[in-house]
C-alpha cells in the first residue's frame, strides 16, 4: 500500500511538474525571442538561448517604438477603467442586494443583458456616439467602453459576494449610528476584498489586452495603447521581430505583475465561491 501512494504522489507530482513547464514555456520563448535578431527567430535556433543577447532590443521597443508611452497609455486607461467599474459596480450591487425598492430584481436583469452582448459587436453604434460626443481620440473614448462592458461581469461577482454578507451586520451598523452611506463604506466595502481583487484583475485585463476598439476610436499617435503600439512596430516591407518581441514582454509583464500581488485575494474569492450557499 505505501508503493502505491508513493507510486502515486510520484506520477501527481510528475503530472504538476509538466503542467507548470507547458505553462511556462510561452513565457520563456517571448522572453528569448526578444532578445534575438531575425537570423535566430527563424533560423535553427528557435527555441534556444539566445547566442548574442540583444538587450538592444528593448531600447529600440522603448524609444523608437515609443513603448514607454503607449506604456503610460495603457496604464491611464487602465486604472480609471477599474476604478470607475469598481465603484459603480459597488454600489449598484449594495442598492440591488441590501435595499429594498420596486423593480431592482428586473434592474438587474437588465445589468446581466450585458454579458450577452459581445463587445466588438457594438462598435458602430459606440463609434456614433462618441463621435457626437466628440470623445473620440480622447482617453474616454476607451475608458468608458470599457467600463460598460465590465460592468455586468464585476456587478456579477459582487452580487455573490455581498449576499454572504450576514445582514445583521447592517442592522448592528445602523443602530450605532450609520446611515446608509456608513453602512456602506464602513461594513460592506471592507468584506468585499476578495470580490475588489477578482473584479479588478478581470477589468485590468480586458481593457490592458484589448485592441479592436483602441485601434478604432484613436488615431493620434499620442494616445494609442500598448496593442496598438505593438501592431504599429511590424513594418510594411520589412520587420525587426526582435523589438516586437521586447514589446511584448513589457505588455504582458504587468498582467504577471498584478497576478502575483493579487493571487492571494483571487484565491479567496474562488474558495469563497466555492462554499457560497
């Protein structure tokens, strides 16, 4: 019986192990590749370390391929998109979940309309409006699509959150002297971490990754994301992939960033998704 559980955490641990490599390696070969000139990228030498390191690489991504401010960019759009789903999302999901009023169950049916409706399929009528607005080639050109579209999925989350908040915590509040604004920023948002953390990293990464509307609705150069910039460095006769490939490790290294810090709380929320009911 102990060759056997032996024999069987061996094979457990074999399979994780291959799981983590298969895993690992798209990050390993972008790594390599952007420190490759053309002759290696597709020569024999695909999958190996690099025989000359080209950290030049980056410093042509970051100054002739304007990498740094399509960086700024992204990163501009990126944290007003998650802090206005953030707070919208918080309190429609308190006005919905804690108070009492006619049609909130049907209001939030329309919220969950949202995650039925494809986000590329809407670009026209988006496209009109803010060009009534003249929001185009601004940063609310992106930052507000992209909120809307986050909003059904983060109110989502939050929803089953908040209900497993035990509603004796509110009359307890209340009693001490909250109104509804104490009760909310005081008990509700403190216990809402896990749900804060998963629906920010969900937001970060729709709007850090997306490149069909940020290619639409800006067209100065000076306000083009990161996925643009990167699509801007192939050239049309000719293309030097190993800047590209530096380009790409600096847009995806804050996604590897924000998971690590926040991988905790993500874990949390799926745990505590897990027991919900």
């Amino acid at each position: 019986m102990k060759n056997n559980s032996r024999g069987a955490r061996i094979a457990i641990y074999a399979g994780l192990i291959l799981w983590m490599i298969i895993n690992l390696f798209p990050v390993y070969w972008m790594f390599t590749f952007s420190l490759k000139n053309n002759e290696e990228i597709f020569g024999s030498n695909v999958i190996g370390l690099p025989k000359n390191w080209l950290w030049s690489n980056y410093t042509s991504a970051l100054s002739t391929g304007n990498m740094a401010k399509y960086f700024l960019n992204s990163t501009i759009v990126a944290v007003a998109t998650i802090l206005i789903t953030l707070a919208v999302a918080l309190m429609a999901t308190f006005a919905l979940t804690r108070l009492i009023w006619k049609q909130r169950k049907n209001l939030n049916k329309f919220f969950m309309l949202g995650l039925t409706i494809p986000i590329h399929a809407s670009i026209v009528p988006v496209y009109v409006t803010l060009s009534r607005l003249h929001m185009l080639n601004t940063y609310w050109a992106l930052i507000i699509p992209y909120s809307a579209f986050s909003l059904a999925m983060a109110i989502l989350v939050c929803t089953g959150f908040m209900n497993e908040i035990p509603r004796e915590l509110d009359e307890s509040a209340c009693i001490d002297g909250c109104n509804v604004w104490g009760i909310f920023f005081r008990v509700i948002v403190p216990l809402m971490k896990p749900a804060v953390a998963t629906v920010g990293i969900y937001t970060f990464l729709q709007c850090w990754n997306e490149l069909m509307f940020a290619n639409i609705f800006i067209s100065k150069t000076a306000l083009k994301t990161l996925p643009v910039g990167v699509q801007a460095l192939s050239g049309q006769y000719t293309t030097n992939w190993g800047p590209i490939g530096a380009a790409l490790v600096l847009a995806t290294f804050p996604t590897l960033l924000v998971y690590v810090f926040l991988s905790k709380r993500i874990q949390e929320s799926f745990i505590a998704g897990a027991v919900k009911g």
